[in-house]
C-alpha cells in the first residue's frame, strides 16, 4: 500500500510540474515572438526572428528557473507547491 502512496504522489507532483512548465513556454513563447518580430507582422518571422524567439524563450525558462528559487523549493525550479 506504501508503493501505491509513493507512486499517487510522485504522478501528482509530475503533473504539477509539466502543467507549470508548459504553461510557462507558452507565455515565454509568445513574449519571445512578440519581441523578435513586433505584434503586427509575428505570422512573417525570418529565420533569425525565429531564432531569436528561441532564444528569448530559453531565456525567460532560465529566469523563471532562478525566480522559483526564490518563490518555492529551493532545490526545484518549480513555483509550485510541494514540487
């Protein structure tokens, strides 16, 4: 009964963290091809744009990473409770 407990919880705190994460790259996401592009021509992106919303949205994971130090456990990089 203990492993099934064990196993309840893992697969809860599993589901809290993809749910964060994938939330998180999309608002990241979006931001980054707002950014690169500019709202009016964001369906016309460059290659260099697109690499460059890539790379907006690796950076704000990063920050949001560090941030969640702060806001939650220390040793995840989830702000989620009890991740």
């Amino acid at each position: 009964m203990s492993n099934l407990t064990t196993l309840g919880k893992t697969a809860q705190t599993y589901t809290k963290d993809l749910g964060e994460r994938v939330v998180w790259t999309f608002l990241t996401a979006s931001a980054g091809v707002a950014l690169a592009s500019g709202p009016a021509d964001m369906f016309h992106l460059s290659f260099w744009q697109g690499v460059g919303t890539a790379g907006i949205a690796a950076a704000g994971s990063l920050l949001k990473g560090l941030a969640a130090r702060i806001v939650g456990d220390k040793n995840s990089a989830s702000t989620a409770p009890g991740v």
